[in-house]
C-alpha cells in the first residue's frame, strides 16, 4: 500500500502533463488598454493595439492608441503612442507584407479621419495616410445591412442585394427561380442580385435569382479562389400559411458570376428546433464540402410592467408584451460539392455545455476543417473556454481547455497566430491582458 500512495500522485502528475501538452496558455507579462486588436506575428514579434479608454461613443474623448510589441514567450519588449485627439469610436484593420505591415485606422468624430500607418517588427511607425494601398484581404463592408452586403477580394467588388420586383410579360431567362416555385407573367417576386465589379475597368457581371413565395434577408457572401458561396436567411411567414418555417438558401457560383457557372441550389428550412431560426454567419470552403456556421435564435416572449396614472392619481401597473430573439445555440452545417445536405451538428447549451456563453466566439479555419472557442461560465465568478472541431467530413470534437478560471476572455477579438496557437484578450479586476493558447487544430 505505501508504494501505492507513492506512485498515484505521480501517475495522476504524468496524466496532466501529457494533457496539457496539446493545449497550454501563457500569459503576457504586461497588460493592455481597451478593446485590444491583434495585429498578429510581425518578423519574430507579437503586436497588439489597445486604446486608453472604452468607445465613448454619444460623447467625445481623448482617445490615444497604444502598440503593444511582445516576444514570443509573451514578454513585453516595447510601447509605441497614437494620438487620437477627441474622437466618438475607431477602428483598425491590418493588412501585412513580407517584413511590415499597414495599420488602417478609421476615427468617427465631428471630423471624421482617417490614418494610414506603416509599422515594422520593431515598432517603427511612418505615417503614409497621403499613400494609396490596396487591401486584398476579403472582409465584410460597413455598408453590411438588412437587405444588403459587399465584399471585396483582390480588384473586384462583390455585391448582394435584395429588393422587391416584378416580371416582365414574358420570363427572359435572366431570372433563376428557386426550386419548386411557379412563375406567372407579371407577378410579384423578391430579386437577390448577386454582381461582380471589377474596380480598375468597371466591368461586371451578375446573377439574378428569384422568389414569389419566401422573403428574405441578411445576405452573407464568401469568396474564395474558386467559388462565389452566396446565404441568405427567409423570414418566417405567418401561421397557417404554407411553408412557413425559416428558410436557409446558399448559392454556389464560379468566379466568373454568370448565369451558367450557377451550380444547383440548395435550399433548408432552417427549424432544426422548435421554435428557433439559424441565422448564417459565415461560411468556409473545406475540400469539395461547404460548411455553414449559423446562430441559434430563439424567440422568446417577456411581460414587462409599466406604469400610467389613473383618473384618481394612482398608479397602476400595465402589462407589455415583447418577444426578442437570444442565441440559443450554434449550428455547423455541411453540403456537399453538389449542393446536398449531408450533416447539422447542433451546439446548445444543455447537459455538459450549459452555461456557455454562446455570443463569445471566435473560429479559425483551415483547409481541413473549421475550429471554433467559446467562452463558458463555471460559476458567478470563475469561467472556461471550450474548443470545438469539425473536418470537412463532419467529424466533431469537443474540449475544454486547461485556462485561469478568474479572467474573463473577448473571444470575438482573439486572433489565431498560426496553426494551432491563438491570442485572446482577456480581462481581471479591472485590468486588461493577453494569453496565448496552444490547441490541436481540427484534421
């Protein structure tokens, strides 16, 4: 028995170890300001931009931006100063080249401005606002709405929109109507136009798809280097009305945009549970299969009270009745290359994933599969972050990461470093910091 006492611990000891191995955090040794954006490796250092204050947003402040340079290990090596001045919001966005990068930063004030930063491994900055460049990373545009959205990759622009129309007495063929749907002359549709701009010439081309019977909106678009994948979202229709359920529709096209190189359609009610809509949120291109990342939103009724005043002077309390929609759970849905649904997997928050936080996340993609990290709350006062991994085949996986229970983490501005290691802001009493996390990334 003494010997057993002696090697348990010591087992238990080698088991964590060996655990740990595949996912460890280390943690900065400095701290950072407010909403903490990461640049990412430049040369053989980690920056990070911080401001000194929260967005003020209704009122003006004095805004000033800090460059955090860090080591590999985490260790703070050097602080660089922008001035802001008195400013609403800002924002920044990266593009990187082979030993520098460019800082794009973006103020909202009484006079709006804008900076244009070149800043090396070192931390030097040169101003070159004055100087034109070209972003050829693929990002959502400010003009994102309801009803439309645009995206630019590489000399061209790449627009969604949809708007109410009718046909013509005669369909042209220029229209694609969604499956199962019967046209008559002169009827009322909703039009999705999707349209490719080339910047330098102006030339474009589009694809005008069509539906009588379903509304819908939030269009999202992804392009890649082989295929435009356009989702969009359907209302619900009233009750009793014929296929009223939510809808997802995802259309694959070649890069070229024509009528043509439009692949089938694919087309979901999107009520995997009741009483809940998945709302796309992005989509990514693994292998021949399409993966599409939606939120859960279930709609839930609330009674609030409030009071009006009577003809004696007293108040009585009114009942109100409203209904918002809160995440409820995330959904990973796979189709293949020919448009056929093959998987969903649901991530909700019951049995052994209550409590996650399903607003706090980021994901990371890769040829193999897509890896996403949310937060999840432990207690009052302590919290985790689970990863989740899926391949392109729709093989899932799922663990909780060995992280500081104290610190409470901004999944939604953590970056991955590289394949397999990720930066995430995080905050604790009152100060703000970085840890880096080392995972097994999906394969």
């Amino acid at each position: 028995m003494h010997y057993l006492k002696t090697i348990s611990p010591l087992l238990v000891l080698i088991c964590i170890q060996f655990v740990a191995a595949a996912q460890k955090a280390k943690y900065a040794d400095g701290y950072t300001g407010y909403n903490a954006q990461v640049a990412g490796i430049t040369g053989n250092n980690i920056h990070v931009w911080s401001a000194s204050a929260e967005y003020p947003y209704r009122n003006l402040s004095n805004i000033t931006l800090t460059l955090h340079i860090f080591s590999p290990d985490m260790h703070l090596t050097k602080e660089k100063k922008v001035e802001l001045g008195e400013i609403n919001s800002w924002s920044i966005d990266f593009k990187h080249e082979s030993n520098f990068y460019y800082a794009n930063i973006v103020c909202i004030s009484n006079t709006d401005k804008r900076l244009l930063l070149k800043v090396d491994q070192d931390g030097n900055i040169n101003d070159v606002s004055d100087m034109p460049v070209t972003w050829t990373s693929s990002s959502n545009t400010d003009e994102k709405n309801r009803y439309f959205t645009m995206v630019r990759k590489n000399n061209n622009m790449f627009f969604v929109d949809i708007e109410n129309a009718k046909t013509g007495p005669v369909n042209d063929g220029n229209i694609t109507f969604l499956p199962g749907e019967n046209f008559k002359p002169d009827a009322n549709y909703q039009k999705i136009l999707i349209k490719k701009i080339n910047i330098n010439t102006r030339k474009s081309t589009q694809v005008i798809l069509g539906s009588a019977y379903k509304k819908f909106y939030y269009p999202l678009v992804t392009v890649t280097d082989t295929a435009i994948l356009v989702s969009v979202l359907s209302e619900q229709a009233p009750a009793g009305k014929n296929n009223n359920g939510s809808f997802m529709l995802l259309a694959r096209l070649d890069t070229n945009i024509t009528q043509t190189g439009l692949n089938h359609l694919f087309l979901q009610p999107t009520n995997t549970i009741e009483n809940e809509i998945y709302l796309p949120l992005r989509i990514f291109e693994m292998e021949n299969n399409v993966l599409i990342l939606s939120k859960g939103l279930y709609k839930k009724e609330k009674v609030n009270y409030y009071f009006t005043e009577n003809q004696n002077s007293t108040n009585t309390a009114a009942p109100m009745l409203y209904s918002p929609y809160i995440t409820n759970s995330l959904k990973i849905t796979i189709i293949d290359e020919k448009n056929n649904w093959l998987k969903d997997t649901i991530i909700e928050n019951l049995g052994n994933n209550k409590n996650l936080e399903l607003d706090n996340f980021f994901t990371v993609e890769s040829g193999k599969g897509i890896d996403l990290f949310c937060s999840r709350k432990y207690g009052a006062s302590k919290k985790g972050i689970t990863h989740f991994s899926m391949n392109a085949a729709g093989n899932f996986k799922e663990e909780d990461m060995i992280v500081d229970v104290h610190y409470d983490y901004f999944m939604p501005d953590a970056k991955n470093l590289a394949p397999g290691t990720a930066l995430i802001p995080f905050a604790y009493r009152g100060k703000r910091g970085l840890m880096k996390l080392e995972y097994a990334p999906a394969e």
